[in-house]
C-alpha cells in the first residue's frame, strides 16, 4: 500500500503526461492547417481556430498565474476527482460560453503565432509542475465554475480545456472542409 504522499508523488509524475497529451492534442488539432483558413469562422456564434487557439493560451496562462498565487491549503487528494473533473471539461456535449475575461480579441494573426504562444505557455506550466511537484497539492485556488480545488485539479481541468478545444478545432476545420 502506498503513503499519500507516495500516490501524491505518482500523481504530479502522472502530470507531465497529462500535460504532454494535452499538448499534441492541440498540435495535432492545427497540424496542417491552411493559413486562409486560421481566422475563419464557421457561423456567426462559433470561433476560427485563431480565437480557439488564443482562448486556450489565455485560459493557460490565467491558470498558471492562479497556482503561483494560489493560498496554502491542507493537502486533500482524489484521483478520481482529478480524473473526473478532467472529463468532464473535455466533454463537448456540455456547451459553456466563455467568461469576458478568457474571450479572444485578435491577439494572434497567424496560426503559427498561436502555436508559439501555445507552446510557450504549456512548456511554463509542465516546468512549474516539474519544479513543484507534490506541493500542488498544498496549492488552494477557487476557479469560477468548480470552486475550491488544489493545484494539481487545476492543472488536471487546464490539460482538459486544451482538448476540449482542440475538439473544437476539429469541429471547425470539418465544417470548413479542412
């Protein structure tokens, strides 16, 4: 049997994977994509890939900033809460409509652009995973829509939305034939 400190140590290792997959979900999303189609959109309430792209970059970055800050909780721990609030984010037959705060402006005007800020976000968080580890658990943030969780929840939901998205920018890609 394991200590909870031991399964807190597999599960911050299980991060970086999390993480990874979140990550080629995305690339895997745009790969290919014709630059005449980045900022199309495919109906008047639906986004471009760009506006995808940038709300997973600012929704990265939010929540990156919300573990540095983040208070100090007494560590409480859940695999299966982590893996189902993972799941739950990812699952595309809930549609959310995205808080002001997180909606895309036009901050990139190419997909290459988007990619790049992508990747340098995601290379932050897996490098603040690495380097705190198990002391995510210890990290207390209240996000909006599922209230108080640790950080590792939070990076758990951030791997999540980013394949939620690249859902999203499959979806669009299809719908314009590309």
């Amino acid at each position: 049997m394991y200590s909870t400190l031991e399964l807190n140590y597999m599960g911050v290792e299980m991060l970086a994977t999390v993480l990874e997959d979140g990550r080629q979900f995305v690339l895997e999303a745009v790969r290919d994509l014709p630059a005449e189609h980045a900022s199309t959109k495919p109906g008047p309430e639906r986004w471009s890939v760009l506006e995808c792209m940038e709300h997973i970059v600012i929704v990265e970055e939010r929540f990156l900033g919300w573990i540095i800050s983040g208070r100090e909780i007494t560590p409480d721990s859940s695999w299966e809460k982590e893996t189902r609030l993972s799941n739950m984010v990812v699952d595309r037959s809930f549609k959310a409509t995205a808080p002001e705060a997180v909606r895309p402006d036009g901050r990139f005007k190419t997909i290459e652009e988007a990619v790049e800020a992508f990747t340098a976000a995601r290379e932050r968080t897996a490098r603040m995973v690495e380097e705190r580890g198990a002391e995510l658990y210890k990290v207390g943030v209240t996000h909006p829509r599922f209230g108080d969780m640790n950080g590792v929840e939070l990076v758990h939901i951030l791997s999540g939305h980013a394949k939620r998205h690249a859902a999203q920018i499959r979806e669009v890609r299809e719908s314009l034939g590309c």
